[in-house]
C-alpha cells in the first residue's frame, strides 16, 4: 500500500513537473514571437523614418522577413488618423503575439495585402512624395524580366532605321518558371520625350522571350509592337552614343534599367 502511495506521488510529480516545463516553454515562445514582432516593427519604422527623411521623389525598397520566429505573419501599417505598425505573429501556442512601433510620418498610400501570406521573398517600394511616403508592393515578377538585347541599327549601318522600323526591336526575356501578367507594364526610351508603349493584357510565357518592334504589326505571344510612326522619329533607340530602356510595373516602379553604348 505504502508502495503503491509514493509510486502515485512520483507520478504525480512528474505531471507537475512536465506541466510546469511546458508552461515555462509556452511563456518563453510567446515572449520570443512578441520580441521577433516588435523588432520587425522597429526595423520597417526605421526605414520609413530614414526614406522620410530622405530627398522627395527618392525611391527604397524593404524586404518583408519570409516568416517570424518561423510562422506566418500579418503586417499592418496605419494610415489616416492612426500612426504606427502592428505586426501580428500567428500560429504561435498564446495564440497571436503581436508587436509594434510608433511614428509621425503621413503615409499617403500602403498595399492592402502587406501581410506576407505566400512565405516568399516581398519586397516593398517606400517612394518619398510631397505629401508623404507612398508604400507598394513590389510586383512578384520584378525580377523575372531582363533585356537581352536591343537592336538599334535596322537594316544596317547604311539604311535609315525610319525605313525598316520592324528591324529596330527588343528582346525580352523571363527567366522564371512561372507566367508574369505584364498587364500595365511600360516600355520608355530614355532620350525621346515620347509616349511609353503599353502592354495591354500581356501575359508572358515562363522562360520565353518576347520582342517588341518598333514598327507595326499584328501582335503576338512572341511579338508586340510599339507602332512609333505617329512620332517625328520613328525610330526609337539612338544608334549614335546609345540610349537606356526603362521597364516599369502597372506601379510606375523600375524594374529594369538597361543602358547602351554605341561604338564611335
């Protein structure tokens, strides 16, 4: 009996003990998930304050954690009458662990979608505008598109571009493996005062190439044209020094930057 007595209060110990173990344990994870939180909060604060107190029209960009304290999280940025950040850690064993940081700085735009829910790599664009930061969301393919090359001579060294303006193309490429919706995108030379062309609805394959001529024509998955004669030069990319094409998202935000030099 006696035997049996101090078993059953060994047994009782070890629960309490393994009770009062996991306790502890759920303590300390739910403090590391609010510390994770609020220094996230603190990090993005800090990169809003220095881009606010940066030259207007400056651009920067933030890279989102994938995850925090390895779990998913949600992200808001307060606007209109409320000032601050509140990251909320989810999935943790409290529940939600949340954290924050304060500041007076106007934000006069922020993506609905700022929680990181996909786990990948997000980027946000912070652009300092006259009346106040302006917060996007970096497009998912922004680092999918380059250019391969220009040609800017059509038809030869002896032929005037204007003459055969189909010639004087861009190659694009995708280099991931998925489709990118290029719908809003823009394509600008960077030494004409023209308009931009346009993708209107334009999907591109993943890892294809896509040319865009400078002429008319029927357009395709695998050819655009930008249809310049309407300008007083038709053609597009300087065969003299060189020239720089700047491909920007539905946002207006640069996603590529790529100069050419001609050879005297």
């Amino acid at each position: 009996m006696t035997w049996s007595m101090s078993r059953l209060g060994v047994m009782i110990a070890v629960v309490v003990i393994l009770l009062m173990l996991f306790t502890v344990y759920r303590y300390v994870s739910c403090v590391n998930a609010s510390d994770s939180a609020n220094k996230a909060a603190e990090d993005m604060r800090f990169a809003l304050v220095s881009a606010y107190s940066s030259p207007v029209g400056l651009e920067s960009e933030y890279s989102l954690p994938a995850r925090i304290e390895n779990r998913p999280y949600n992200l808001t940025i307060f606007g209109a009458g409320k000032k601050g950040l509140l990251v909320n850690v989810l999935g943790t064993r409290c529940g939600v662990s949340p954290g924050g940081a304060l500041f007076n700085i106007p934000i006069v735009s922020y993506p609905k979608n700022a929680k990181n829910q996909t786990e990948e790599n997000v980027t946000l664009v912070i652009q300092n505008t006259r009346a106040g930061l302006r917060i996007i969301k970096k497009d998912d393919c922004s680092e999918c598109i380059i250019v391969e090359n220009i040609h800017y001579d059509a038809g030869g060294p002896h032929v005037e571009d204007k003459l055969d303006l189909n010639d004087e193309y861009v190659i694009f490429r995708n280099l991931c493996k998925k489709t990118c919706d290029l719908s809003g995108w823009t394509v600008k030379d960077g030494m004409e005062k023209r308009e931009p062309y346009v993708l209107s609805g334009y999907v591109m394959a993943s890892v294809g190439t896509t040319i865009l001529h400078s002429g008319p024509g029927i357009e395709s998955q695998e050819h655009l044209y930008w249809d310049s004669r309407q300008n007083p030069n038709p053609a597009i990319w300087n065969n003299i020094g060189g020239d720089t094409l700047y491909l920007r998202d539905a946002n207006g935000i640069i996603c590529v930057e790529y100069s050419y030099t001609v050879p005297k």
